[in-house]
C-alpha cells in the first residue's frame, strides 16, 4: 500500500471516530443537576401502600413523650413515633401551659405501654418535624392511638390525606362519646361540656361576665383551627353546645 494510500485511510478512520464520538455525545444521558433533588421532597408513603403493609415486629416503648408520640427502639436504634389520625392535647403551649387533659393523656398511653412494652408498629412516612408517622399495637392486639382516643384523650385527625387509620379511630370517638368519657364529659371542669354547663349555671349572673364568657366558648368551638378538645367532639355534639351557649348569650344580652 502506498504512503498516500494508508494517509487517506488514517483520515477515514479518525473521521469516523469523531463521527461516533459526535453522536455518543449527543446521545448520552445529561448528569443530575445538583441543585435539583433526585427524589420527591415528600417520603410520605400513600395512604393505600400503608395500609397493605404489615405492622412490624420487634419495637420496644422507651419513652413517652405526650398523648399521641412516644419514643420507640428496635435493634438499638430509637425512634419518634407520632401515632397518626390522632390529636392529643398539647402538653406545651406559649401562653397557658398544658391544655386540659393533656397529662391525662400522657399518662394513659404510658399506663397502656410502659418502658419495655413489646410493640407491632406500621409506619406511614415522616412529617415535617422529622418524626415517625405510623400506628403502634400491643401484644393484645389493641391499637394504641385507637385507645387514647378510646378513651376521650385525643382527637381524630387527618392530615395531608393521611386517613391509614381513621376508620378505627372514628369508631373510638363514638365510643368515648356515648360514654361520656375525657373530653366528651364535663369532669374535668376544664373539658367544652364542663364549661358550657358551667356558663348555664351562671346565666342569671352578672350579664356582661357571662356574655363575654359566652363569647370566648363561641369562639373556641367555631375556631377554624380549633384544639383537640373540641375537634374531638362529635359534630353533632359540638353544634349542640353551639346552640347551648348561644341561648344563654341571648338571655345575657336581652
């Protein structure tokens, strides 16, 4: 082959490979941007993958810290586990300290699962606190959010669609409610119906206290953001103390 011959050659062949080289370039798949996240922000699992997945063995209770969360371990690593579909009243709060019932709560779901209690736990996803989102259940099968409730601690509650558990926790408000228990009865004097029957017995008071008494329970129970104590009241309830304390500010005012 001459030396002119094997030149024309080279060339078809380094031509061809920057061709390909070309075409690999345009075809090849973009990097990630580092400012972009790879995944959802959201670890959220839906509400019908959680409910299709088994609870868990091998969880312990280690430490309650309210009505519905408590830290939970397995395998030496521990977790904060917010019991999902339920609102318990608040232990802190900036201006009044804890809410009414807020310590009974706590108390009972330590009384339900003291330090070292074996727990089954299906867990939902995370919320914007970091915590655990899930439900936990006692060696006897009982759901302990559904208990708390149960017991007329805690409100149900559903949050971004999260309803994994609101149907057993909905039969537990209309328990509690029929038996007249924790918030849906009027001992403590600190519960809505306490109050309202408390407003009752003054109405032939000083009119202007009671109405601006009156005014105060209205506001608490129409609130849009309304606390665990009234949103755990059923609605039929809730629109009966409505009613209640609207008549007794009528009788105030006229």
């Amino acid at each position: 082959m001459s030396s002119r011959r094997a030149r024309a050659w080279a060339t078809l062949v380094v031509g061809l490979a920057v061709l390909a080289l070309a075409a690999w370039l345009v075809r090849r798949p973009l990097p990630p941007d580092p400012a972009s996240p790879t995944t959802a922000p959201s670890a959220t699992a839906s509400p019908t993958a959680a409910s299709e997945t088994p609870p868990e063995t091998g969880w312990v209770a280690r430490w309650t810290i309210d009505g519905d969360t408590l830290d939970i371990e397995r395998d030496g690593v521990v977790t904060r586990l917010r019991l999902l579909n339920i609102d318990a009243p608040e232990r802190r709060t900036v201006l009044h300290g804890p809410q009414c019932l807020a310590e009974e709560a706590r108390s009972r779901l330590i009384e339900l699962a003291p330090r070292g209690t074996d727990l089954s736990v299906r867990v939902v996803g995370r919320d914007r606190y970091g915590r655990t989102l899930g439900e936990a259940w006692l060696p006897d099968g009982r759901m302990l959010g559904a208990e708390i409730v149960r017991d007329g601690l805690a409100a149900p509650m559903t949050v971004g669609g999260q309803d994994t558990f609101r149907a057993a926790i909905d039969a537990a408000r209309d328990d509690a409610a029929a038996a007249g228990r924790g918030l849906h009865g009027t001992t403590p004097s600190c519960t809505i119906p306490a109050r309202v029957a408390d407003l009752e017995s003054r109405a032939d008071g000083i009119r202007v206290l009671v109405a601006a008494d009156a005014d105060a329970l209205l506001a608490e129970l129409t609130a849009a953001d309304a606390t665990a104590l009234v949103d755990g009241l059923t609605d039929g309830a809730r629109a009966a103390l409505v009613d209640r304390v609207r008549a007794v500010r009528a009788t105030a005012l006229g």
